[in-house]
C-alpha cells in the first residue's frame, strides 16, 4: 500500500498538537469544501485527503498507530499481537507461532468511506446525511438535440428515462432531482447532474440558435444572379442568388436556425456565406472568352 | 396552496437535529424564503438544496451568517461565470480550423 503522509496533507509538522491539527484541518476544510468549489474535481480530491488524514490524526490511538507503522497502520493490531507472541515464544523456549486477524475495526478503505461522508468530521452522531449527488456525461451529434427526444440512460446500475429538451447547448448540465445516491439514515437522496457534449456538425456552426454554413457559388450564378439550393436541418431550400453577388455575401434565413432551448416552435436563424468558385480546367474556348472579357473591362467598359 | 412542495420548517429541523434558530437567521439574512401557512412556518422544495449547504458551511466549516451571506453572493457569480465561460467556448468553436 503506497505511503499516503497525513501531516504532509495538512501541512503540519509530526510535533503538532491536537489543537494544531484541529486548526490545520479547518482551514483546509474551508478551502476546499466541495460546497465552496462548485464543479472543481481536484478540490473535491483534495478534500477527502483532508479528512481522512484528520480522521487519523485527530484520534490520538490512531495517530499513536499511525506514527509507529507508517503505510502499515491499518494492521497495528496485527503487528501487536505477533510481536507479543514472538516475545512469548522466545521465554517459554519456543513453539509455533501463529498471526491472527487485525480484529477488524479499519475494514474497507478509508477513501471510500469519506467519498459518502464528506464534511461530516465534526458531526459524527446519527445525523440524516443527503446522498451524494452523481454526475455524468452524455455525449450526442447536433442532430440529436434538434428535436425534444427520450432516451434510457443507466447510472449506478439504474435506468433512468431522461427527456433531453430540443435546443440544449455543449456544456449544458441538467439536473435530476433525487437520482444520486442514496441518503444517509434516511436522509434524501442526491441528484444525478448530466452534462451534455453535444459534437460539432460538419456542415453546420452553432452559436446558440442560431447556424452559420459556408455555401459554394458557381461564378456564372454570382454574377448573373439565379437560383441555388441549400441545405438547412430540415431539408433544402432555394435562394434567390442576386446579379453581381460577391463572395462572403451573408443572407439571413428566418427560422431556419436551431430550436431555442425550452421555447417550443421558436427557432434562432440561419447565416449562409456564399464562397464563389472560380471555374477551373478551363477549355481553349472560354480562356477565349474570357480573355475578351479582360478586355472589354481594361477598355473601360 | 400545494403543500406537497413544502417542507414543515419544524420537521426539517428535527430531522436534521439543528436548532430552529438557525432556520431563522437564515431568514433574517435574506438568505431563503419562509412561507407562512395556517401559523406553520416551511421552507419550499427547491430551496432545500440551499439551506443543506449553509448548514454544512456553518456546523461542519464554522462559517458565520455574515460569511454564509457572502458566500453565497460569490458562488452564485461563480455559477454565472462559469455559464458564460461555457457559452463562450462554444462561440470560440465557430473559429476553429475544420482538420
């Protein structure tokens, strides 16, 4: 078992008093109290070392056991009871030894003990303690959250059906009350908190509501004006492309944008940038032509 | 009124073994709402969340009223901060190179 140093934790020395560790662990406690560190994965870690090295250090029995057997501390009693029987055997002139169990007052891990109890040091009676609450991740395409949709989560081993709402943005969280876990004798449960990670599109930006796409013009289109099909979310729609269109024109399409987040039938815009294409390969022909072009424009035309 | 959302000041306490003063200054401190129904005093549902991390904050990290009351005040810009950092990064990601 990896040597964790409880004094180091609580940035104290070996020599502190109890008064001292109580301080120390105050302190600490204040700093990176889950409850004063929303969302902050390391302060929440950094938290359940500070109260386990406080739960150790501030017991003087354990902090005796600890001093003595460093990473060993959790089997002390075992340690004990042979060095007793060893000393035993060597006056009675020998015999079998044997090691028996710890006793078991230090079963299971102590991390694992303080990730359900957090900030529960100071009271250590049979208060109601909430559950903990439960956080995961739900990773979906663009077009997942264009309409409002149900899907089967399972967290902890439990189905959850989950109504993700249109419009919900990357990084959005969600919160479902009383899915985390259980409470503590019989205190409520906690709340499970969904964060969604909603992917880029390839075709399509989101800001919000609203949807940037860049569209290719054909050159003969940009300058004689026409029609051009563009997609949208749902489906395609034709442009009127006006004569002379420069390249990284934007045109507004009303309502063709993302579902606004819990506004049912409201929908942001979309923004298209036209990107006019110049031909290319050309045929002796049109470098023909085009070279007449040239001319008529350089005559002043 | 829905009752069924609202939580019996005097049951919660005794639940949780705190003082009802407690709840009070609370209260005094412009921290949570007391509705007052039939000469009973509770607390709403939604707010439940809240009044358990002030009572961890002062019974487990000794924090006073005043420093709950300004605690309060920043977590609440730094749940505002983080939600505008988020939208940002979002819009950041519309000038990101497609690879």
């Amino acid at each position: 078992m990896e040597f964790i140093d409880y004094y180091n934790i609580l940035e104290i020395q070996k020599t502190s008093t109890e008064a001292d560790i109580k301080a120390a662990y105050r302190k600490l406690a204040r700093k990176y109290h889950p409850d004063l560190n929303p969302n902050d994965e390391n302060a929440k870690k950094k938290f359940q070392q500070i109260n386990e090295a406080n739960e150790v250090l501030s017991d003087p029995e354990k902090r005796k056991k600890y001093d003595k057997y460093g990473k060993d501390w959790k089997h002390a009693d075992e340690f004990e009871k042979a060095n007793q029987q060893q000393s035993q055997s060597r006056t009675s002139g020998g015999g079998q030894q044997s090691y028996g169990s710890s006793g078991g007052d230090f079963s299971g891990d102590f991390s694992e003990f303080f990730e359900s109890m957090y900030g529960s040091g100071a009271r250590t009676k049979q208060t109601k303690f909430r559950g903990q609450d439960l956080n995961a991740e739900l990773h979906l395409n663009l077009m997942d959250v264009y309409k409002t949709q149900q899907q089967t989560l399972t967290v902890n081993g439990k189905n959850i059906r989950l109504t993700i709402p249109a419009g919900v943005e990357n990084g959005q969280v969600i919160k479902i009350a009383g899915h985390g876990t259980p409470g503590a004798n019989g205190g409520p449960n906690g709340d499970l908190y969904i964060t969604f990670t909603i992917a880029s599109h390839p075709k399509f930006k989101r800001e919000g509501s609203n949807l940037y796409a860049t569209v290719d013009l054909d050159l003969y289109t940009a300058l004689l004006g026409g029609d051009l099909q563009v997609d949208t979310l749902d489906g395609k729609v034709k442009l009127k492309v006006a004569p002379e269109t420069q390249s990284n024109t934007k045109v507004k399409l009303k309502g063709k944008g993302f579902p606004v987040y819990k506004k049912e039938g409201e929908f942001g815009d979309l923004y298209i940038t036209y990107n006019v294409k110049l031909p290319t390969n050309l045929t002796e022909k049109e470098k023909e032509l085009f070279t007449e072009l040239s001319k008529l424009r350089a005559n002043g035309n | 009124m829905e009752t069924r959302e609202l939580i019996l000041i005097e049951h919660f306490c005794t639940n949780h073994e705190i003082e009802f003063s407690f709840i009070d200054s609370l209260h005094a401190f412009g921290l949570i709402e007391v509705i007052i129904h039939e000469d009973n005093k509770y607390l709403q549902q939604e707010q439940l969340k809240d009044v358990e991390k002030m009572m961890r904050m002062h019974y487990d990290l000794d924090i006073n009223m005043e420093g709950i009351d300004v605690i309060s005040h920043l977590l609440k810009r730094v749940n505002s901060l983080q939600d505008e950092l988020r939208i940002t990064q979002n819009k950041l990601k519309l000038y990101e190179k497609e690879d």
